[in-house]
C-alpha cells in the first residue's frame, strides 16, 4: 500500500524519522510550500526564503536517491495553500490511504495533522539527543527544572568532554571566563556568506513578490540553504571564530553584528546540521590544542544543554505554555519592534539588524529588546510572536520556552529562577551602544536618563511582592529601599512619564 512521507520545511534531514520508516519503492514524498505555514505569523522574508530554498534543494536530493517526491511549489496554481489540502490532493493522485511524518515541533501542527482526514501517523523527532518521555522522566519530581543539573546528564549520556566520569577540566561550566565585553577588531573572521543559486534567486523573487508586507527585507541573502554549505559554514566557524567565541559571546557591537558567533542555528533547526557532529566538531578543536576550554565548553552547553533543555520544556509544558503570563502584563508591543523610530541607540541597532539579518545573537534579544519589552509590561504573547516572526532560526520548540519563559518570564519560573532585567549598567558594559545615544546611561532621572535605568526600578517596585523574596534578588530591594526618598519617588515618575509616552505612541 502506497503512503505519503510528509517532510515539513524544518525537517530536511536524510535520516529524519519519517524517512527511515518509508520505502521509497512504493512510497511518495509530500513536499509543500503553503500560505498557511509562511502567514501563521508574518514571518521575515529571509526566513522564507531559507526555508523554501532548502526544501526545494533536499527535494532535489531525495530524487537523487531514489524518492518520488510530490513537491507543491508556492506558486503552483493547483496549490491549495495549506498542508492538510496538499495531502488531501495527493492522497488522491497516488490512492494513498496514510501519511507518515516526523512529529512537527509546533503544537499548532500537530493539531492539524491530527484532524487530517487522511489518517497521519506522527513519529518520535530522533533528531534529538533527549526523547520527549526521557525529559519527562528526568523533569517527574523535581521542585525546580534547572539547565545545569540536566547539561551534566546529557554530558554523561553523550561522553562530550568527559574524562571518565568526570568532566573535562574538573568542573562542568567555565562560564566565568566568558561575559567580556569586546573591541573593534577589522581581523575578526566574519561568518562565511553563500552567493544565492538559480533555485535561490526564483526563491528570493517569490517570496518579495508574495510575502511584500513582512517586516524586514529578503536581501542581501547569504545563507546555506544545502547540507554541503551548512557544513562549510561549520567547519568555518570551528576553524577561525570558535577559538574567541567564549570570551565574545555576550557581547554586542554597533558594527559588528556577528562578532564570534558561528551563525548555524537555523542550519540545526532545519535538520541540515545534527548536534551531535556539531560538537564533536567543536570537542574535536579543543582535544587539538586550537581552541581553550571555556569556548569549547560554552557552545556545547549550548547545544546539549540549552537547546536540548528547552525543546523538553516545550514538550512537557504543552499548547497552553504559549498562554502564560504570570505577571499580567497588557501593553500592546511598541511599533519600534517593528520599526519604527526610537531615540534608544540599543533598540534602534538590534531591531534594524534585525530587519536586515533576520538575525541578532542571545544577548541583543535576551538583554536588549527582550530586557524591554519585560521591563515595559508587553503581552507576553505579543513578544512571543514577534519573536517567532523575525528571526531565522525561531520555531515554536525553541523559540517559546526562550522568550515566554527566560525572556520574559511569563511562565511564572519554569525555566528560570528570576526575570532577566537589567539597568542601562549592564548594557554599557557589554556593548558599545551607549555611545552617542540620545539618553545618558548614567542619568537616574530627568529627560536624558536611560529608559532601562528608569523602567529597571519600576519594575521591581511594581512586583515586589513576588521577587523580594527571591535569594537572588533580594540585594536589589535592599539598594532601593536605601536610597534618598525624593529619588525613589523621582524615579517611579520619571518611568511612568516614559511609559505614558511610550503608550501614546510617542517617539522614546
């Protein structure tokens, strides 16, 4: 009996489930570009055209080895525009009576799947180092789901950077010799970009001609959209940029968006890269001498622990993880995320990098406009979808946990102990942003005071309740409750002038 092998956009792995329980002798391989998928959120151009253009490249290798693929193209006048009519529509070519796919990691498209009329059987993602069952396993009991305690299981069950039962160094983290800021450096390696081919270009048209409204501009491209070139950008990235990538990876430059960064997110998200051999790259430079501990270290906590950690959130939270707002926050998102003007230099940098790259790193949306729109009151879910629209690398197992629950904390502590919020201090330190802004990142109060400066106290005071009794934050009560009366009432003023203006659509 004739299946469809449903591949989605995120999926182009040879290995990926669904294929390896296919045979390609009698099975036939959905592929389909959708309005539906490419406007569920008005995903970046360049986020499109990445996605579209390796999927028509993977389409190309699965024919190479053998597979009939039924590709839909976006602009196929037969397309129907969603997933559920395209396998409606080959189902009835080929007289399939089933599909396969490897399990979506959207909830929203598990959902779909699972109302198709056509019966869908969702497999495992293996692609992950840690199965759904086993996070929830790990997570049944535990008071709190910290990363670090789960990074030091998967190093275990992985063997990367382990001598023995013992990790590498003799201790499991070096992420105090990380957290520099950085210089202007015209000799830092820059990650490699990839000229765009034939299938790119028809790609990159389309898309600006279908998608015209989305926030952000579809060229300059240069992204892999193969396997050979995501491995080029891999081992470009282990080669010249790893060695500094611990010292560098919390900082931020006005001209230098990429810093040490290797930039291969999205090549992992979309199954082009697997993070096993990511790291054995990476455990690989450091067992050579070429790079230090810390650098190795720090990216691979990133990839089996973070990453890892963050999906099993995501799975064992649910559909309604998306929901959460634990502090109640209601104010609608500011049109500077999508634009607009603001006197903020460290806004103003990593929103336009951001509509020109559909990239900036952890930090500038952690501790720039993820430190914002927290410190603001914005609707979780308001950030949570600007955040899966913009960035290149953003899908909702990834992308939610990081921004409902690190970033933003509207999971009320899930996934971390306390809000990340910081003054305009901490942005000084780590970037060179403040210089020349319209603010002054050592006012406290009046006109010119940083925004962060102001909204970091109004935050606090606002939900003192909650977090005075936090350990971790406890000293910040203490600092405000010494200072000056009429500076503490200044301060809270100061701040709801800001967001006052900020409400009525004023330029802050």
């Amino acid at each position: 009996m004739t299946r469809l092998i449903l591949i989605l956009g995120d999926q182009l792995t040879l290995s990926v489930a669904a294929l390896r329980a296919a045979d390609p002798a009698r099975d036939v391989v959905v592929m389909a570009e959708v309005m539906a998928e490419g406007t569920s959120v008005p995903h970046h151009p360049q986020k499109i055209a990445l996605i579209l253009s390796a999927m028509r490249h993977f389409a190309d290798d699965l024919r190479a080895q053998g597979w009939r693929v039924a590709y839909s193209r976006l602009d196929d006048p037969e397309n129907s525009q969603s997933i559920t009519g395209e396998l409606l529509r080959r189902a009835a070519e080929s007289g399939a009576k089933a599909v396969l796919v490897t399990a979506p990691g959207e909830w929203r498209l598990r959902q779909v799947l699972a109302d198709c009329p056509v019966p869908v059987t969702q497999l495992p993602d293996d692609r992950f180092l840690c199965s759904e069952p086993e996070f929830a396993a790990w997570a049944e009991g535990r008071k709190a789901l910290r990363m670090e305690f789960f990074y030091r299981e998967m190093r275990r069950k992985t063997g990367l950077m382990m001598e023995g039962d013992q990790p590498a160094g003799g201790q499991w983290n070096f992420d105090h010799d990380n957290r520099k800021p950085a210089k202007p450096d015209l000799l830092r390696p820059r990650p490699p970009r990839f000229a765009p081919d034939a299938v790119t270009q028809e790609v990159l048209a389309l898309v600006e001609a279908r998608f015209p409204r989305h926030f952000g501009t579809a060229r300059p491209f240069g992204w892999a959209v193969t396997r050979a070139d995501a491995l080029r950008a891999l081992d470009h990235f282990v080669t010249h940029a790893l060695p500094r990538f611990g010292d560098e990876q919390d900082a931020m430059l006005r001209d230098d968006p990429t810093l040490s960064h290797a930039l291969i997110s999205p090549y992992l998200n979309l199954g082009l890269l697997e993070p096993l051999e990511v790291c054995r790259a990476v455990q690989a430079e450091w067992q050579a001498g070429r790079v230090p501990i810390n650098a190795a270290e720090g990216f691979i906590r990133q990839i089996i622990g973070w990453r890892e950690f963050v999906r099993g959130i995501w799975a064992l939270q649910g559909p309604e993880y998306m929901t959460r707002n634990a502090l109640a926050r209601s104010r609608a998102l500011p049109p500077l995320f999508w634009g607009a003007r603001t006197r903020m230099a460290c806004l103003s940098h990593a929103v336009g990098q951001t509509r020109e790259m559909a990239y900036a790193h952890h930090i500038q949306r952690l501790m720039v406009t993820g430190n914002f729109a927290l410190l603001a009151g914005v609707d979780p879910a308001e950030v949570h979808e600007w955040y899966l629209a913009v960035y290149i690398d953003a899908f909702e197992w990834v992308e939610a946990p990081n921004t409902i629950g690190m970033s933003q904390f509207a999971d009320g502590g899930v996934v971390g102990s306390k809000p990340y919020v910081s003054s305009g201090a901490y942005i000084d330190r780590m970037s060179d942003y403040c210089k020349g802004c319209a603010y002054a990142v050592k006012e406290k109060t009046g006109e010119r005071a940083c925004p962060f400066n102001l909204l970091y106290w109004d935050f606090l005071i606002r939900h003192r309740d909650r977090f005075a009794v936090n350990p971790r934050m406890a000293q910040m009560y203490r600092t405000w409750d010494k200072m000056e009366a009429g500076h503490k009432t200044r301060v809270l003023a100061d701040a709801a002038a800001f967001l006052r203006r900020l409400e009525a659509g004023e330029v802050v």
